[in-house]
C-alpha cells in the first residue's frame, strides 16, 4: 500500500509523527509538506494527495490541518475522492468498513499523537465491506456528476 500525506503549518508536527508511524509499519509513502512550520494555504496541500489517489498513484492519503476540517472540505472538492474527518478509532473502523473512504483527515489541535496512531492503524487495516455499503457508496459517487 502506498500513502500520500500532507498538512498545512497546523499539522505538522501530527504528520512527522504519523510519517514514523507508516515507516514502522513498512509502509511506502510520499510527503506532500509543508516544509516548515509558516503558515500555509490547506487547500494547497490538500491537492497534491487528492489528485494523487485519484489518479492511482497512491491508495490512499493522509491530510491533517488544525482541526481536520478545511482539508476535509477541500479534498471533498475532488471528484472520487471520499475523505472522511475522524477523531476516533470506532469512526475509523466504519468509514473504510462502509464509506470506502480513500483519504483520511485528522486535527492536530483536537487529538494527540497517540490516539492519531490508533486512527491511522485502524483505518488502514480496514477494507472496505462491499454488500449494502456499495449502493450507498455508488449513490454518493454518483452526486458527483
């Protein structure tokens, strides 16, 4: 499995901690920045992972900003993406499971680090369970158009 992460100036220090994570994990990863800690535009950061999965390059990516939420937004802005906000472990778990959720968003300001480990451990070991949750999924793709 390959991983996009990225941040803005707000997630920085969740990301370096969550790129150990997937190094430990044995999990190939490319770093979309920022490169220091000044403060930078999400929506910029968001694109380069988003466009990235969509285009297959990568399986799924990795957003984190202050709260999670203006990258969630904008990755949401990117047709076949489906990112999903999560600060819990059970929300992890439900959103592959259901959602076939392709990019995960986290705030660095609302979780610590370790509680993040549990989210991104959790969320990449799920697969997605198919059945009911793919018209669902289908319907959800489908707005997109």
């Amino acid at each position: 499995m390959k991983i996009a992460i990225s941040s803005d100036h707000g997630g920085n220090n969740l990301r370096k901690e969550i790129m150990l994570q997937l190094e430990e994990l044995g999990l190939s990863y490319e770093d979309f920045g920022p490169t220091s800690d000044d403060s930078v535009d999400y929506p910029d950061y968001a694109m380069p992972v988003t466009e990235g999965v969509v285009s297959g390059k990568f399986d799924r990516g990795i957003l984190i900003c202050g709260t999670g939420i203006g990258m969630s937004i904008a990755a949401n802005k990117v047709k076949g993406i489906r990112c999903a906000l999560v600060h819990d472990v059970f929300s992890a778990k439900a959103t592959r499971c259901h959602n076939d959720s392709n990019v995960l968003a986290m705030g660095e300001r609302v979780i610590g680090p370790g509680l993040a480990r549990e989210i991104v451990a959790t969320w990449l070991a799920q697969d997605f369970e198919g059945g009911r949750h793919t018209r669902r999924v289908e319907k959800i793709t489908a707005l997109e158009n």
